[in-house]
C-alpha cells in the first residue's frame, strides 16, 4: 500500500509552481511594457505612420479613378485610429523584447550550452514575424485592394462606389499583418522543437497532407473572405512547411549523430578487459581482474 503525501511534500510540490507563475507574471509584464514604449514612439509619429500604413488602399483607389479618403464614423475616430495603428506599430517594433521574455522563461529548463541560443532565437523570430508582415504589406494587400476594389462601378445612372471607413480598414489591414507575422514564425518554432528533440522531420512528413488541407483553412479563417488572400496565405503557409520540414531534418540528423557518437563512447569506455593475474602458489586457476 503506497503511504499517502504529507504536507511538507504537498508544500513542496506547490512552491515551485507558484514560482513559475510569479516569474511568468513578470515577464507578461515586461513584454507588455516593451510594446507599450514602442507603441508611444510610433504614436509621435502618427501621421507618417497614417501614410505608410494607408498607401496600399490609396494606390489602389488611384488606380480605379476614386477619391482618396478614409472616414471615420464616430467623433473620436480620428485618433483611436492613430492610437489603434501606433499599437499595431508598437506590436511590430517590441517582438524582440516579447521574444526574448519567452525565452527568458524557458531557459531555465534548459541546459547551460543550450541557453547560448537566446540571440539567434530571437533575432531570426524577429526577423520572421516582421518578414511575414511585409510580405502581406508589399505582396498581399496591394493585391487584394485591386482586386477588391475593381468590382465597383462608376459608369451609367447606378454607381457602386466604395465607402470606407477607419474602422473597417484598421481591421482588415491589421488582421492580415498580424496573421502572416505569425506565420511566418513557423520554421523557427519547428526549429526550436526539433532542437529540443520534441519533433522531427519524421513526424513532419507524416502529416503534409493534413498540413496542407490545414493551410488553405486557416487561410479561410484568418484573411476576409476572398480567395485571392486566402489562397495568398496558404501558398506561403505550404512553402514554410516545407522548410520546416528541411529544418527539422538537418536539426533532427545533427542530433542523432552526436547521440550516436556518444553511446559509441560509452560502449568504448564502459567495456570491461580481463586482466590474467599470476598463478598462486597452490595451483589454483588464475583469478581474473
């Protein structure tokens, strides 16, 4: 019959616990605090901010002949508009610190020569989460602009002309930034599993067909309702999988070839040698060392 924990074990099982949360509350708070400062620099230059972020539509409205306003609906539109994209701005600008909270986190969990990764980890998150970003900004809205927009008609006694608003643009636009910023973080989350040895390429593999039916649906879910950007999702979605299956199976081989290398060492140090003694005096057979 197994003896029942006291309270002392109890206690002991609950310190650590309550520990990680602390140390997790701690770094939401920094990481939160990173987008915030970087959020109130994008905020002092809102108007440059406005521009960059609008030039996709307005290119798009020149090129069918329309005006180039946004409107906003409410009194305070204006500036939650500029509050909202200096935010979105801050989101962009503070991965890096977001990111390496996170790893913060986890390094405690790792070994000593595996916590020297910190900087290329979030260096190449970063640079994927903002590569993914302006692929959408460049590739993807630009195109889903014009062709979302050549539907309207301006000619004859019925016109169909686009009337847009902040809030509706604000919202497609940064749906769409935010979803392939993370996308784009595939390779090096796989990276870091298959380093970690909780995923190979195996199992990658495995699973490409579900991973491509998975793509053209998150497509559907995370982009408006054309095929245009779905389909513009899911081609690179498809692509980073392939690269993540490369990944994993250059971290995976690596791997095992060190694991290899080190049970032949073991095998080589651990075998045992018999060692003939000299005979004793009393003829008995030689003892073995």
């Amino acid at each position: 019959m197994s003896a029942q924990p006291n309270e002392d074990d109890l206690e002991a099982s609950r310190a650590p616990f309550l520990e990680h949360l602390e140390e997790l509350r701690w770094r939401l708070w920094r990481a939160l605090l990173g987008v915030i400062a970087a959020a109130v620099i994008c905020f002092l230059f809102h108007d440059e901010l406005f521009f960059f972020l609008t030039a996709p539509l307005f290119a798009a409205l020149e090129a069918n002949q329309l005006d180039q306003a946004l409107k906003f609906r409410t009194i305070p539109g204006a500036f939650l508009f500029h509050f909202k994209t200096a935010l979105l701005g801050g989101i962009f600008f503070g991965i890096p610190v977001v990111l390496y909270q996170f790893w913060q986190f986890v390094a405690p969990g790792l070994y000593r020569h595996e916590r020297s990764k910190a900087l290329p980890f979030v260096v190449m998150s970063t640079l994927c989460f903002i590569g993914g970003g302006a692929f959408a900004y460049y590739m993807v809205l630009p195109e889903a602009f014009n062709f979302l927009i050549g539907y309207t008609i301006t000619d004859g006694p019925h016109q169909l002309v686009p009337d847009i608003t902040i809030e509706d643009y604000l919202g497609f636009t940064s749906k769409l930034l935010l979803a392939f910023g993370l996308v784009f973080l595939m390779p090096v989350a796989v990276s870091f599993f298959a380093w970690l040895g909780l995923l190979t390429h195996r199992t990658l593999i495995r699973f490409w067909r579900w991973a491509i039916v998975g793509a053209f649906i998150l497509g559907a879910m995370l982009t408006p309702p054309d095929y245009i950007t779905q389909t513009m999702l899911a081609v690179p979605l498809v692509a980073l999988y392939g690269i993540s299956i490369g990944l994993a199976w250059f971290i995976t081989r690596g791997r095992e070839a060190a694991l290899d290398d080190d049970d032949d060492d073991d095998d080589t140090d651990g075998g045992s040698t018999e060692i003939a003694v000299a005979d004793p005096p009393s003829g008995e057979p030689p003892a073995k060392a």
